[in-house]
C-alpha cells in the first residue's frame, strides 16, 4: 500500500531498534534485562537467542534499505512473530495480573498494526512469473 517508501522506513526503523536492542541483548544483557525486558527477563540463553534473532533483523533490513521488495518476507516475520508474542504471551500475562514489559509491547503492537499496510502482498503471493 505504501510502497518501497514505506517498507524503507520500516526497515530503517528495524536496523536502528532491532539493532539496538539485540546487541544490548547479546553484549549487555544485565542491561538489557533492567531497560529493554524491565526486570521481567533474566540474562541466559532465552535472551541471547532473542539477542540474535533481533540482530539478524536489523542486518536484513540493512539490505531492505536496498532492495525492499525482495527483503519483504522479513516484515512477514516479523508480523507472525510479534502477534503470536501479543497473542500468546503478552494478552494472558496481562489477564493473569503478570508483568510485561510495556515498550516491547507497544512497539510490538504498533509494528502489528502498521505492517500490513506496508508488506507487498501481491509481490510475495501473487501469480508466479
């Protein structure tokens, strides 16, 4: 719907915040336990996964600046991952009286709301060539 412009700004947004927070999570994940998680995580394989899974986003949406269309099934991921936290995760903690940490969420259901309208669905399920 808005094209490489958009897919472009939601890849720049990635590398800056998936960036951030997955090298915080690799690299200095009592930090990142206290910031990014806000004391509801603790350091360990969980995290450096999540680390790595973040970092690896932020690297492929570096190549999204270049070449949006191609890199869209990024966005893709990132839609099904982030719902299923919202859904499967976030929604029952918060019903249960449980803490969630409210920037992952928030950013997380604001990328839920936005991507969308920005994935170039016809380019990724349209009739093959």
């Amino acid at each position: 719907m808005f094209g490489d412009l958009g897919m472009r700004a939601v890849f720049a947004a990635n590398v800056l915040v998936a960036g951030i927070v997955g090298f915080s999570s690799l690299f200095t994940p009592e930090r990142a336990t206290q910031t990014v998680f806000e004391g509801t995580a603790s350091p360990g394989a969980a995290m450096g996964v999540t680390g790595a899974f973040w970092v690896t986003v932020a690297l492929l949406s570096a190549a999204g600046l270049v070449w949006p269309t191609r890199m869209a099934p990024v966005l893709l991921v990132q839609l099904c991952y982030k719902a299923l936290w919202l859904a499967f995760f976030a929604a029952p903690a918060w019903q249960a009286g449980r803490p969630v940490p409210s920037g992952i969420a928030s950013f997380f259901a604001v990328w839920v709301v936005v991507l969308p309208f920005v994935i170039p669905w016809r380019a990724l399920f349209g009739a093959a060539h």
